[in-house]
C-alpha cells in the first residue's frame, strides 16, 4: 500500500498515531449536535437554521463548517409543503 501511494512507512505509522487536533474534536461534537437538531426538526433544518442553534451555546461555526458537517453523513433536508 505504501508503494502505491509512494509514501515511506515510517510516515504512515507517524500519521496513524498522530493524536486528533482540537479541530477534529471540535467538528466530532458539533457533528452530534448538528445531527440532534436535525433529527428534532423532523429534517427539515437546513445549514442556515441549523448554523443559528450552535451560535447559542457559544460554539463558533460558518455556513461552510456547518454544510460541510452535514455533507459527510448525508444530511439533507426536506422541503415540506403547505397546504
């Protein structure tokens, strides 16, 4: 696997053990929260709703981060119609 992505594997271990920064940490839990608001709001909150509920309880996040965050596990809202 090394050869093929031409990285020495003294270099791959390095990575694999490299501890998660405070950013991926962040993102872990901003990610429960994201899915927990979404998941209340019957999926219907997209990121700009969503963006608004972090900002509460004092987490800083962008419309990027946000969408970003919902990207990965597929989270995409649904347009409810009136009647």
């Amino acid at each position: 696997m090394c050869q093929v992505l031409k990285v020495s594997r003294s270099a791959f271990y390095d990575w694999t053990s490299r501890p998660m920064t405070q950013h991926q940490i962040e993102d872990n839990n901003l990610r429960g929260k994201i899915l927990k608001i979404f998941l209340k709001s019957n999926k219907t909150y997209g990121q700009r709703r969503i963006k608004k509920q972090p900002r509460i309880d004092k987490i800083k996040c962008s419309n990027l981060r946000v969408r970003r965050l919902m990207a990965e596990p597929h989270l995409v809202p649904i347009q409810t119609k009136k009647f």
